[in-house]
C-alpha cells in the first residue's frame, strides 16, 4: 500500500497488544456492493480475546507522532496515488508555473489516497483548506468540475479515458454543471483549469518523483501544524486522523 516499510515510533507500545483485532469496514466501503453488514457477525466474535481495531494497525506503517505531509505520501496514499499527484506537480513545476499551482497538482487527489473517491475535489479541498493559500483549496475544489469540460483556448479536451471508465453516454451531474459554470466565471478559473492541464489521466508513462524535491515547496505553501497533522484542532483534522488510524472501530 505504502511507498517505505515503517520507520518511525517502533518503540511505542502497540496497542491492544496480544488480542486478534477486528476489522469492521466503514459502510462506505460495502454499501450498494452484494457485501452484507459484518458488524452483527463481527460482535459476536468479541471476547477477552477479540477486540474491534482501534489505533495504530501493526499491519501499516506506523506514523510519526507528529507526521507531515510528506509522511502521509510516504506512509499512507497509495502508490498509484503518489505517482499521479507527484508526476502531475512535477510537470506543472518543470513547466514554470507558480508554487501555488505546482501545490494544487500535488494535493488534488489526495482523498483517493487514504480516504474516500466519490467527490474526491471536494474532500481533497477541504483536507488541505487550513494549511494552504485559499487559491489552492479553491482550484482542487472546481478541478473536479472542470476535468469533464473542455476549453479549446487552453487545448483541453474531455479525457478519452473517461470513456472507458464511465461509457461513452456518460453526463456530469447537475452540481457539477453547476460548479464548473461557477468556476469558468471566477477569478482563480485558470488555476484550476491547469489543474485539469497538468493531471495525468491513467495512461500515460511517468517515471517515479522523490517527494522530496518538493521540500522547499511545501515549506513555503503548507503551513505545518507543530502538533502534526491530525493532532490540530483545524476543521480538517479528523479527516487526517482517519488517515493515520483508517480501521478504527470508532
């Protein structure tokens, strides 16, 4: 799942050390698919013995005790997400554009990570809303209305992919028609729309990106919390808890 085995914290106690931990998934994750609930089986397994997970699972990278961003690509998102967000900033970066943009390219997806897909720009924006510039949040936000909509100025086509993702008779729904009305109409539309530019839509060849190139970046466009991500009290905290302890019962 992760970029590096775990490297951090390996002399803390794990927690409910010794007990099998119980995995309930979220319902997001099986509702509308033929899974039935597990949480009526799963409570009937509980014993001194058995217990619902809660904490660090021995079975992911534990996390800093005050992780940064790059910990969170380094020890969370998935691969496939790393290498899209990383590969899109750094053709936004090789191409000249201003860190705000090269920021946007780097966080848009990154609620495909570790959290959630449906709606992604907008759990993306709101993620990263109290660490960087409002223009950043505000771009990853309206990409996701953008992306299905083109703009021969700027030589942005409706990505052919889509097509096989979603059939060729698929339409955006009306919020998104909505949003992307909104954003074409704004200041910051030409953020976002090099955004869309600069993703990379599943198919193309990129070689990996050391986070780490985007250091200095990110220290100029991401406001780090001392305590470390999810252990603030931003509005977006919790969504960076939930990355840190995805299986949590509670």
């Amino acid at each position: 799942m992760c970029m590096h085995p775990a490297n951090a914290g390996e002399s803390r106690p794990w927690p409910q050390q010794g007990r099998e931990r119980i995995i309930c998934p979220s319902p997001i994750a099986w509702v509308g698919t033929d899974t039935p609930d597990p949480e009526p089986g799963m409570l009937g397994r509980l014993s001194e013995k058995a217990v619902f997970m809660m904490g660090d699972n021995p079975a992911l990278p534990r996390m800093p005790e005050r992780p940064t961003l790059i910990d969170f690509f380094k020890l969370r998102f998935n691969d496939f997400t790393v290498q899209h967000l990383l590969a899109s900033a750094n053709r936004a970066l090789k191409e000249g554009h201003d860190e705000k943009i090269v920021m946007a390219c780097m966080l848009h997806d990154i609620s495909n990570g570790c959290l959630v897909r449906p709606d992604h720009g907008y759990w993306s924006a709101q993620i990263v809303a109290p660490y960087v510039d409002e223009e950043v949040a505000w771009a990853i936000k309206y990409h996701q209305a953008l992306r299905y909509v083109p703009d021969e100025s700027v030589n942005y086509a409706y990505p052919v992919s889509y097509d096989r993702f979603f059939g060729a008779d698929y339409e955006m729904p009306a919020y998104l028609r909505r949003d992307a009305e909104v954003a074409r109409a704004h200041r910051w539309y030409m953020t976002s729309r090099v955004v869309t530019i600069n993703d990379l839509y599943f198919f193309e060849d990129t070689d990996p990106v050391d986070p780490e190139i985007f250091t200095d970046i990110i220290g100029r466009n991401f406001r780090q919390p001392e305590e470390g991500l999810g252990h603030d009290d931003s509005p977006s905290a919790h969504m960076w808890r939930t990355m840190i302890w995805p299986n949590n019962f509670l």
